[in-house]
C-alpha cells in the first residue's frame, strides 16, 4: 500500500536540503535526519499531510525533470510561495533533529571535537 505523500519524494528532497545547507554533516547523521523528517511528516494531520503531498509532488516532478538537487538549491535559496514553507517546514525539522540530538554540530554540519 502506498502512502501519502510519498516518503520517496519526501525524503530525497529532504537529503539535498540537508546536503545543501549542511555539506559536511556525516552520511550516517544525514541519514538519520532524513528519516526523521520523514515520520513527522507522515505523522501530520491529514488535511496538512494532503498539502504537504500535494507540494512534495509537484516539486518532485520538478526535481526529476531538472534535478532534486538543483531544485532543492534554487527553493532553498529564493523563498517561492508554497514551495517556500516546505522547504522552512524540512529545514526546521532537519534542524532542530541535528542541535538536540548532535549539540556538537558546527554551523557547516561538520561533527566538533569536544573541548
């Protein structure tokens, strides 16, 4: 049975926000990002999870015609409407998930040695 939205699309428009905005977070702790945001999304309420999938899917369709990473760049650099607030609504997740759980995280995702 699929779901909705599509963790697929969710998740890897949300590895390349988190790639972007943190080039030198580890694979392993990308990946525990992108999985987190992947279950709040899925856990939304239902007529916010139908909009969130609704966005996810146009800006899917997007990244597979010109590249999620480079789609992912451009909404991430130019706050579009709608598209803007996705992207807000990954990059507060992806966020808050890194600085509570890894609080020894430079501002570039980069792991820092303890003191």
């Amino acid at each position: 049975m699929t779901t909705f939205p599509p963790r697929g699309l969710i998740a890897d428009f949300s590895e390349q926000v988190v790639a972007h905005d943190l080039p030198e977070l580890p694979p392993d702790r990308r990946r525990a990002v992108v999985e987190f945001i992947t279950r709040r999304l899925a856990g939304l309420p239902s007529p916010m999870r139908l909009g969130v999938g609704a966005v996810a899917a146009i800006v899917g369709g997007v990244g597979r015609l010109a590249g999620t990473a480079r789609v992912a760049a451009v909404l991430g650099e130019h706050p579009f409407p709608v598209t803007g607030e996705y992207v807000r609504l990954v990059r507060s997740l992806a966020y808050a998930y890194i600085w509570e759980t890894w609080p020894d995280t430079a501002a570039t995702g980069r792991p820092l040695e303890p003191a």
